[in-house]
C-alpha cells in the first residue's frame, strides 16, 4: 500500500480505480514571420473564438454549479481583453516577428511564473487560469476541438493539475474524486469541486505517479489522504468510514433544499460558523443556509505580521464565491483576550477577557481596522457578505464603527473599485451592556448575533477559560437565557433579525426555547447543521 498526503478541498470517501486525465498536447513551435499584421489578425480571430467558447462553458456551468460559480468564465473572458495580457503577446509577434502560437505560450508561461512568485494564494491560483485561458487559444489556433477526457466506468480523475474548464466539462456521475499533484485550495478548480460536491484532495506532489494509473486507490477527502492498492484493515476502515458519511448524505437528501419550518410553520435559517477557508466545503457538504460567524482573526493568528488587505481580499472574495450567493457573515478582527498575537505588542493584563480586545483594537488602531474593512467591502461585490463587529458596549461605539465605514467606502469610489452599497452591519450581543442597551443599538445596525460563550462569561461573571470554575459555567442559567429574550425582543421591535451563533446554538434541548424567543437564524458547526435541522423540523 501506498499513502499519499495533499490538502484536502471536499470531503467525502471515494474508492474505485485511478484513470490519468489524458489532454491532448500543442506542441509549440517557434517560427519566423514576415507578416506580422497577419498574425495580430490570427491572434485576434481566435480570441474572438475562444470568447465564444467561454460564453457556452459559462451557460453550462451556470446549469451545473450555479451563476455565482460560473462566474469564473466570465473572469476568463475579461482575461482575453487584459490589456497587459493583450500587449504582452502582440508586441512579442511585432518585435521578435515570431508566430502568434509562440509569442501567447511565452505570454503564458510568463504570466503564470509571475502569479506563482506572489505571497498571496488567491493570486497564486490565478496561474492555473491564465494558462487554461492560452490553452483556449492555442486549441483554437491549431483547430483542436478535442472535448473532455471520455469515462467510461466512474474512476477517480488524478492529473498534474486540472483548469476550470477541463474540470466544468467532465461527467460528474463518472467522477468519483479529484485527486492533483499540484494546485491551490484557492483555485475555481477547487471551488468547482466543493461546488459539484466531488471529494478532492490536491497538492500530493510527484508522487502521484503515471503508474498508477489503473490501480485500485481510496481518497479520503476529509483527511487529505489517497491510498493506492489499499490494505484489508485499511479497505475495511475506508468502507466503515464511507458508510457513516453515506447516513449523513442520505439525511442530507431528505433535508436538502427543504426549508427548516417546524410543525407549526415556524421558520428559522441555519447556518455555520467556520475558522477558516478551509472549513467551506463542510459547510456546502451539510447544506447549511450561510455563513453565521467566519472568524476573521485566524488570519491574523496564522500570520507572522499584519494580513495586507491583498491578502484579507482574496480569502474572503474566495468565501463569497464559494457560497454561491448565500450569506457570509464575517466577524471583524477579534483579537485579545485568549487569543493573543506577538506583533499586535499587547500588554499583560491582569484580567484580558476584559480587556483591550476586538472592536476596542479596532477602534484605536484605525488603520488597522480600515484595511480590514477596505478588504470586506471589496469582496463584497462578488458574494452577500455581511459584516458584524464584536465586543459591542455602546450605541457611541457603533456609530463611531459607521463613521469609519463611509469613510472606507469614500476611498474605495474615489479609488473607482466596486464594492456592494447594500452591506448588511450587525454586533455580536455578548454584553450584558449590548443587552440592556439592545432596543437604541437595533435602531444602528441590521442584525444581531448572539455570542453565548462570552455573554455567559460577562453574565455569570466567570472566567470560562478557568477549570476551577467550570462547575459554575452555566449556559443554561435563567439570567442568560433572559439576556437572549430580551434582545431579541429588542431587535424584532425595531424589525432586524437576530441570531446566535455561540456554543448554545447547537444545544438541541434548547432549540425549542430559543424557537418560542422568535431567534431567527442558529449558526452551529458545519457538523451539527443537519442534527439541528432535523430537531427544527420535527419541533
């Protein structure tokens, strides 16, 4: 047996036989011109071609994974008009008088060498499409109409890598996994894949070998792990593994596209709460209506330094694509307390929990803040994401967050970058202040969310990082569920919703309660969304 690690994009287990993703290959050439002119022509009649193809790869893919997702062609077809791009390969063909094949497979490869050397991994992705987009155009120049690769039994696809276009066309009932050597978490390859529900690890490097092709492999897309001619004890644990997954699917089939309404046709949204980019293809695996809660700050906790607004952008514009159009609620940066960085330079504090934490950072470190916000309402042209601030204590707090906001957005229109107007704002009620001050705070924002782990902590005031204490630690106490009563009747008097996202959203003994408090949406770990969505529904 033969293990191989990568990174793992979808989960899911597969097992079935390996087939190598067979393309067919251009070979280039380079050859002297004399008419120069003429190549620009040819050049420019197969961009006119191969925009038309990505035109009907956008119309397939909007059937198959949605128009958010399909998206990606669109991206390519304005890769085809990139001024840079365009120049790039019409001034080789003009100065070096070479063919138009030659000068875009240099344009590509330069072009590719140059988003791989950037320390961002969106950008990084970005190598894979400018090479599918040249690809297009040497197929067209060279009058190869080769389609996607033909499957006959289901077989798990393995290739160096794979473009969005290669990956779109392939026969979804014929693919068991993804399996690639290199590529991106970041890439639309990898979202596709989330997006079509295909277990899929990539980057295992070169030890995913042509020999293999043929063999018999398990990929356990939750763990990142391809076994190749996999053991007993390993096949039998595999088979173990994919038969809990298929319960979990098969619920999920019961639940899928089923509004979550109770018995009395009560109607709540869930949603999941995520660490990382990392954890979307759980929330798409388990159906979840949103985004409750993305915590911002692991990008802060994974850094050595300040995340540039780069760096914030393409996460979170990746979120939002991923998402496909459904809510992605991103808490703003919620550093201190028991989640300490070396480069933020905070001080001890003999008691962090209350503390200079969250939006008090934010609030006096603006610059900070506004890169952060920059970064959000840029991404927010490319999914609904919504913004919600935390550590919230008073209605002055708010409106100072809502003055910084326009200012952002008045940079952002003089800079001519697009962003959403309609931004959805809300606070995390993890005060007793934000409570008791919740009707004037409801007339400020959008929405409410619920933090329960710290409102039980300021509420019970005890420290819920303390083991001494956790006997005292009680979630259930009246005094908590009284502050969530209460602000919720707060917010529905001024007509904005509230939800919970904290860990008592996914106590099922207390769905009912929070149900009869009127609580509009639960945000709970991907895994726990079905569970909570089959309680709903039999409430």
């Amino acid at each position: 047996m033969i293990t191989l690690e990568g990174k793992s994009v979808y989960g899911g287990i597969a097992i079935g036989k390996i087939a190598f993703y067979k393309r067919s290959e251009i070979t280039i050439k380079r050859c002297h011109v004399e008419d120069t002119k003429r190549e620009v022509k040819r050049f420019e009649e197969a961009k006119v071609k191969a925009s038309q193809e990505l035109q009907e790869l956008h119309d397939k893919a909007v059937e198959d994974v949605g128009e958010a997702n399909a998206m990606i062609f669109e991206i390519h077809q304005m890769m085809l008009e990139d001024l840079d791009y365009v120049e790039s390969i019409v001034n080789i063909i003009t100065t070096q008088e070479v063919n138009t094949e030659y000068a875009i497979g240099t344009t590509a490869d330069n072009f590719a060498a140059m988003f791989q050397a950037m320390d961002d991994a969106y950008m990084q992705g970005r190598a894979a499409d400018v090479r599918d987009v040249s690809e297009r155009l040497l197929r067209v120049l060279s009058e190869n109409k080769s389609g996607p690769m033909a499957v006959g039994e289901p077989v798990i696809i393995a290739a160096d890598d794979l473009v969005p276009s290669e990956t779109v066309q392939l026969d979804k009932e014929k693919v068991l996994a993804f399996v690639t050597m290199y590529g991106s978490a970041n890439s639309h390859t990898a979202i596709l894949a989330r997006t079509m529900n295909i277990p899929a690890v990539i980057g295992t490097g070169e030890g995913l070998a042509q020999e293999y092709d043929g063999k018999t492999a398990v990929v356990d897309g939750f763990e990142g792990k391809i076994y190749i001619e996999p053991d007993g004890p390993t096949m039998e644990r595999m088979q173990r593994k994919q038969q809990e997954d298929a319960v979990q699917r098969e619920l999920l089939q019961q639940l899928k596209g089923k509004e979550n309404i109770t018995a009395d046709g009560q109607k709540i949204q869930v949603y999941a709460n995520i660490g990382s980019m990392a954890d979307v293809g759980a929330v798409l695996k388990n159906d979840a209506g949103g985004i409750g809660l993305f915590r911002s700050e692991f990008l802060y906790l994974e850094s050595n330094t300040y995340p540039t607004e780069e760096q914030q952008f393409g996460v979170y514009k990746t979120v939002a694509e991923n998402m496909a159009g459904k809510k992605v609620i991103i808490r703003t940066l919620d550093i201190g307390a028991d989640k300490q960085v070396d480069y933020f330079g905070l001080d001890k504090e003999e008691n962090p929990a209350l503390g200079y934490r969250a939006i008090r950072i934010c609030l006096t470190q603006t610059d900070i803040f506004k890169t952060q916000l920059r970064a959000l309402y840029r991404a927010s042209a490319f999914g609904q994401i919504a913004i919600m601030f935390p550590m919230i204590i008073s209605v002055e707090e708010v409106r100072k967050i809502k003055g910084i906001i326009e200012e952002v957005k008045a940079e952002l229109k003089a800079e001519g970058i697009q962003f959403r107007e309609d931004v959805e704002t809300g606070i995390m009620i993890e005060t007793p202040a934000a409570v008791m001050v919740s009707r004037e705070l409801a007339k400020e924002v959008d929405f409410f969310s619920v933090g329960t782990n710290d409102l039980t902590q300021y509420t019970l005031a005890v420290d819920r990082q303390n083991e001494k204490l956790d006997e005292f630690y009680d979630a259930h106490h009246p005094a908590v569920l009284a502050m969530i009563r209460m602000a919720a009747e707060s917010a529905h008097a001024e007509g904005k919703w509230i939800g919970i996202c904290g860990e008592l959203a996914a106590d099922l003994s207390l769905t009912k309660t929070f149900l009869s408090m009127g609580i509009d949406e639960l945000s709970v770990s991907p895994g726990m969304v079905l569970p909570l969505r089959k309680v709903i529904r039999e409430s």
